[in-house]
C-alpha cells in the first residue's frame, strides 16, 4: 500500500509512474487528498471545541465553588452545544477517513523506474535465453496426448469428480509429481531457506496484507459460510506469517520456501492456451518468499532470478527470462521477471515463474517492520517466486523429451522418481 504521506508530498512522481501500469490515478488520488484535508480540518475543529468545553469545564466549577449557580449553569448549555459539535466533527472526520483508507487500497504499487513502457505481454523485454530448443519432427504430441498415451494423467476423471481444470495424476505421472516438489524443495533447503507448511485457507485479513484482496476478489475461490479464501499461491500464508511483526537487523533476511497446491477460479480463460495442462483450477507449486532491508531487496531480486535460473539448468529445459512491461506487471510488484520454458509439440513458450519484488507495499498493508539499532522503525521489503510452479513445467518436460522409447526423465530427478523412463 502506498503511503498517505508519500502520495501528498509525491503526488506528481506517483501518478507519472502509474502511468507505466497504464494507470491514470490522478482522479483517484486528488481524491484521496481532498479527503484528507476534510480529516484534517474536521480533527483540528474537534480538537479546538474540546479545549473550549474543557476550559469551560473549569470555569463552571470555578463559579460553582463561588456560588454563583446562574452564570455556571449558563455556561453548561456552551459545553453542551460544544459538545454536540465536537462530535459532528468526529463524525465528519471518521467517515472521511473511512473512504480515505477504502481507496487507499485501491492504488497499485510503483512500477521500479527500470520497467519498460508497454501494454501487453508482448512489449516485455527479454533478458535472457539459453537452452537448445529440440526439433522433434512433425510426429510429435502435445502433452495432453502423451498422458493420455502413457496413462500417467486423466483429465476424464478429474472431469468426473470435480470439472475441467482437476486433472487426476496416477502412476508415474504422481511419482513425477511429487519427484518434482521434493526435488525443488530439496534444492531450496540448499540454498538456505527454511520449509514452512502453510495452511490452504486463508482470512480476509492475510489476503489483504499480500494484496489479492480486493484486487483479485473475484480470482479465489471464497468460502462464505467460513469467511475463508482457498490460497492461489504459497505467498499469501507464509508471507502473511509475518503480519503484526516487528523484525530486528538480525533476524534478516528471512527465507522460507513452502511446497502447497494452489486454486485459481482463472475466470474468463477459454481457448486453446489453456489446454491440459497450461492453465488449471488446481495445481502444485514451490514458492521462495524473502524478507529483506530495503536497501537489499534488489540485490536479492536478482540472487532469486539466479536461483530460478539454477533449477531450469539442472531440468535440461530450454528457458528465457523476461522483465514485465508496465501494462503486464501485477497490481502489487514493483518489478518481475517471468521465467518461460520453451514447449517443443506446442511450439510456444510457457510461463513457469514468477520472482517479484513488492518493496514496501506488502509490508505496509500487513504493519511489517524492522526496528533498527536506535529504535526507529521502518517497512521491510518483501519478495516471492516460483521454484517452481509444476503442471507447465511437467508439460515441457513430456513434451521436449519425447523419444521412440518413450519419455526420458531428466538426470536430476532420477534419484527422486527411482526411474529414467515412462513408457
């Protein structure tokens, strides 16, 4: 969340760089200042009428003790208007803080002044490439026939038993499953970060504080009767453990990674990119969460991309790095690279991560702070990525190693599925 006091005194800067988001919030936020002048004025006379009902206060019992009833109780009916007054005001101030805050939450975070103009996935920059893109020739499948081929994925079934987007994994599909998660948990445990087991559900309070809610009210799915949300991503819980706390130098930074399904209602996605196993209501993923000091939060966005960049290697998977435009980065991020792996049958790059920096904005939304040598205290910086998210990841795994045999199984997951081949 953006503060109130930056939008006053930065206002110029912060709607020019919304405008990289292709977000025109001078309405908005002229909005937010008038509202605040009102709490303000509104404060300023409460606090005026209660030192004049309090300096009354005193002189009525001065002239009390004086015996002189008459003017005292003259003065009483002051302190009553007074009083009425003052809570006018109060009024006026509270219910203006009220909208204040409620379109507070409305503003997205400041696009990093490094984002790229742009408003689409197609005017975002490509930073890296590296891999050999496999040609297989025009006998190849697509995952969504190789399951079926090799019976290790039913989409049919999980039709059957809960609708289109609940795939069933069964034999070595499930064994490639969770040879996968254990794999990027492992790798994870390696590179310093502490496993954490967050719960699915989540409160209205833990989907603010990561800013889902209210921007993407309608992408979860909501259980009413509990006032509970089913998490789309890791993130949310074990970012929102953090929520209320108070952090010292000492303890940063704090890495955790948590292994979770996810649940998208992915509303409004129909299409032939969405097909198997490209865009699902259910699926598994490995998500890194960092907490850092500000001044650390980029050095560390980038130790994250290299770590992501680090398990795409080790899969054998022909991979590129992009960095967001303004019109593709989301509601919350100052900046993201997407990770995409290239899937040889269907011809076309797969988004497999995301590593976001977030800088303050989570952390003011959940009162996250560092508390330094001297006392003062200050936001953190939050940060998360994908290491990473499965279904397109086991899509270019089929896919590109595809032989006549049947599916080769990358070096570094032998040890974790106990076979090299599905066939």
């Amino acid at each position: 969340m953006l503060l109130l006091q930056d939008i006053r005194e930065q206002r110029a800067e912060i709607i020019t760089r919304l405008k990289i988001k292709q977000v025109d919030a001078t309405e908005l936020i002229d909005k937010i200042i008038h509202l605040d002048d009102v709490r303000r004025e509104s404060q300023q006379q409460m606090d005026a009428l209660n030192a004049r009902s309090n300096a009354l206060a005193k002189e009525i019992g001065v002239l009390f003790k004086s015996g002189k009833a008459t003017e005292a109780n003259q003065l009483r009916e002051q302190t009553s208007d007074l009083k009425t007054q003052s809570k006018e005001a109060e009024a006026t101030m509270d219910q203006a803080r009220r909208e204040m805050e409620e379109l507070l939450v409305l503003l997205p975070n400041l696009p990093h002044p490094s984002v790229p103009m742009g408003t689409s996935a197609e005017d975002n920059e490509i930073v890296f490439e590296e891999g050999k893109i496999p040609d297989l020739g025009s006998a190849a499948l697509a995952h969504w026939d190789l399951v079926q081929q090799y019976r290790i994925i039913d989409f049919a079934l999980g039709n059957k038993i809960t609708g289109a987007g609940f795939p069933v994994y069964q034999g070595k599909g499930a064994r490639l499953q969770r040879a996968l998660i254990n794999f990027f948990i492992d790798q994870a445990a390696d590179a310093g970060y502490t496993e954490i087991q967050p719960p699915y559900l989540i409160n209205a309070e833990s989907g603010f504080g990561t800013g889902q809610l209210p921007d993407k009210d309608g992408q979860m799915y909501y259980i009413p009767e509990d006032d509970l949300y089913l998490i789309p991503t890791a993130e949310v819980p074990v970012t929102n453990l953090y929520r209320d706390v108070i952090l010292k130098p000492r303890d940063l930074p704090v890495k955790h990674v948590a292994y979770s399904a996810c649940f998208r209602r992915e509303a409004g996605s129909y299409g032939k990119d969405v097909r198997g196993l490209n865009r699902l209501h259910q699926f598994d993923k490995v998500e890194i969460v960092q907490i850092t000091e500000p001044e650390q939060s980029y050095p560390t966005l980038e130790e994250m991309r290299e770590y992501v960049t680090g398990l795409l290697r080790k899969l054998e998977l022909p991979f590129r790095i992009v960095k967001l435009c303004g019109g593709d980065i989301s509601f919350t991020s100052a900046m993201t690279y997407d990770f995409e792996v290239f899937s040889a049958a269907q011809k076309r790059w797969l988004e497999v991560s995301s590593v976001s920096n977030f800088e303050s904005f989570q952390a003011n939304r959940m009162k996250l702070r560092i508390k330094d040598e001297t006392g003062k205290m200050h936001p953190a910086h939050t940060l998360n990525g994908s290491a990473l998210a499965l279904p397109r990841i086991v899509a270019a795994i089929l896919e590109n190693n595809q032989t006549s045999e049947g599916i080769k199984i990358p070096d570094a997951l032998i040890p974790y599925t106990g076979f090299d081949l599905i066939s």
